[in-house]
C-alpha cells in the first residue's frame, strides 16, 4: 500500500506504534514497562558527586538511582528538576540531564532557555510571521526564563490547534516548577507512551486505532523478521548484532564480484543503517566493518551516511574511522532493545 501508515496497537500487554511507508515498516515504538520512560521529569535529590566526570549520582523515586551528566556547582542533598534523557542498562542508573523541555506535536517550552524561536525548517516569511505572533500571544506573562519553540509541523496547522498546544505545555511546565522544591525525589510527569509519541513526532494520511491493527497491515510479520540480524539492503546485506559493549555490523557484497561490489554495497548498507539500528532500538557505540574497498571512496561513504542519518529521529554521530579501517558511530540510547523486549513477552 503507497503512502504513510500510523497503526497504533499493542505486542502482547505492551502499548506499541508502527509507522508504515509504503507497505514497509519504517519505525516502531513499544513500551519497555516499569523502566522511566525517557522524557520523564522527576525531582531528584543530589547524592554524590563523580570525581574525574563531572557528573552527579542523584536519587529518585522508589530507591531508584539517575547519573546527571553535568554535576558542576550541585551539592550533595540538593533538590533539582531532571528529565530522562534514554534508557538505562541492565544494572546502570538512569540518564538524566537538567535542561527540561515540554515537549508536544506543535510546541517546545523551554524553561531555562528564553526566546521565542520557529523551526527553521519553515521558510515561507508570511508564514513565520504568524507563528512568531502565535508564540508571542501564547506566552504573553510567562514566568522569566521561560521559552518557546515553534515545531516544523506548525506550518500550515490550524490556529487554534497550536495555540491550545501552546497553552497546555505552558501550564504543565509551570506546574512542575511549582513542584520543584522539596526534600524527597518525587515523579512529576510520567514520559510519553509509543502512542502519544506517534502522535506527537509522526505524520501521515492515515491512522489505524482498532484493536488487531499490526496483525491485518502486517506489521507483526515484519516484527517477527527484526529479530534476525541480516538485513537485506539490495546490493548484498548487512548483519546487525548487538553485543553488550556495543553493536558490531557486518556488510557483505553477496555474489556480486564485479570491481565495483564493494563500493555498491557499502553505499546501500549506509542507506539501510539508520532504519535496521532505529527498528531494533540498538543505541551506544556502533561499529561498521564496511567491505574492503579503496580509500579514495571513504569521501563518498561518509557523504551518503549523514545523507541517510540526517532525517533519522535519533541523534547519531558519525565519530569516523578507526586505525583498523572500521567506522564508529555514537547513538544515543533513547529506545530499549527490541529483541529483549520481545523476550519478555
């Protein structure tokens, strides 16, 4: 079927969202369970500074421990607003950081970070200029240092769709800032589930919400195929394995041994990277041993792969290449494994 696809359903008891294009699963979002959802705001209580890191143990709610990145200035016993910024490991704390957004489809509030800002992306003037004054009549008496980000989807969106959008990420951040101070950690939001993120970051023509939808577009089928690790890309394959320290990828030419194989799969494998890594919810340190070919394509690789990873949703580095001639990426750990959510069903 042509066209972008919302279906929202559940795997087993779990809340879960695919966007279909085309006929083929292009993401997919399901709920870990009792872990924090990323984008989750708690008070947290500071607990123990890292030496040499510079960050912060903190506590949470329910014995729960969180490590904030940047600990400089913070005191043992400090109360602070965090957000969850990813998943944590098995055995690992919480990431957090404590620059808090509230975020929804058409609006960022941005406490900490004032200014009234629209997404670059639009860049039709007439069409700036009534979001610009959108922003300002939505944020009119806002507390200091409360700021506001206009999302790409506002273009063209309804008035009073963006104006309620704007109001309702207004009340909750100021809520939660009333809730800021306090000597226990407490949870304030609960994060997103697949659903309202679907709704929140995905557009399309076209949205399934009757029970059974994954079974009847499909989309359980091509779940069941995400557990192997060999992705067909066209030009020969790549193989996806996630290890604990990191994610190694392997890309093969197949039968192909023509002098330009090597250049012609490495170049489908960059297109199919971001989609293989963002269904699987594979995140940390990655690892590409790309098939052996001459140096003076590097240029063209690394072209194609921030071609690929620019419009992917999940921040991604392209770190470079490794004296062994493998290429290293750092992903951020926003998505929790698939195959080991799966194992728990």
């Amino acid at each position: 079927m042509k066209g972008r696809r919302i279906v929202l359903d559940h795997i087993g008891h779990r809340e879960a969202a695919a966007l279909m294009v085309d006929g083929q699963l292009d993401d997919l979002l399901i709920e870990e369970g009792d872990a924090p959802r990323p984008g989750a705001i708690y008070r947290a209580i500071c607990d123990r500074p890292l030496k040499g890191q510079g960050g912060m143990m903190v506590r949470l709610p329910e014995g729960g421990t969180g490590f904030l990145r940047q600990g400089k200035g913070l005191r043992p016993g400090q109360p602070l607003l965090t957000q969850v910024t990813g998943i944590a490991e098995d055995g690992k704390a919480v990431p957090l950081t404590d620059r808090v957004l509230f975020k929804s489809r058409y609006a960022i509030v941005t406490p900490g970070a004032p200014g009234l800002n629209v997404s670059r992306r639009i860049a039709e003037e007439e069409e700036r200029a009534r979001l610009r004054i959108l922003a300002e009549e939505g944020m009119e008496g806002a507390p200091e240092g409360f700021g506001l980000i206009l999302r790409s989807v506002c273009e063209g969106a309804s008035e009073d769709d963006i104006v309620e959008d704007i109001a309702a990420m207004r009340a909750l951040a100021e809520a939660v800032h009333e809730d800021a101070d306090g000597t226990e950690p407490e949870a304030l939001t609960e994060g997103d589930g697949p659903h309202l993120l679907a709704w929140r970051d995905w557009s399309a023509d076209d949205v399934v919400t009757e029970p059974g939808g994954f079974e009847r577009e499909g989309v359980l089928d091509q779940v069941e195929a995400l557990k192997s690790a060999r992705v067909a890309t066209g030009e020969g394959s790549i193989f996806v394995e996630p290890t604990r320290a990191l994610v190694a990828i392997d890309v093969n030419t197949g039968g192909d041994t023509t002098p330009a194989a090597a250049l012609k799969a490495n170049l489908a494998a960059a297109r199919a990277l971001p989609r293989a890594l963002r269904l699987r919810g594979l995140g940390g340190q990655v690892v590409v041993d790309f098939a052996p070919m001459s140096k003076a394509h590097r240029k063209q690789l690394e072209q194609s792969l921030r071609a690929s990873f620019r419009n992917d949703p999940v921040e991604t580095s392209l770190v470079g290449w490794s004296q062994m001639g493998l290429f290293e990426l750092q992903r951020k750990r926003e998505r929790p494994g698939l195959v080991r959510l799966l194992g728990r069903l």
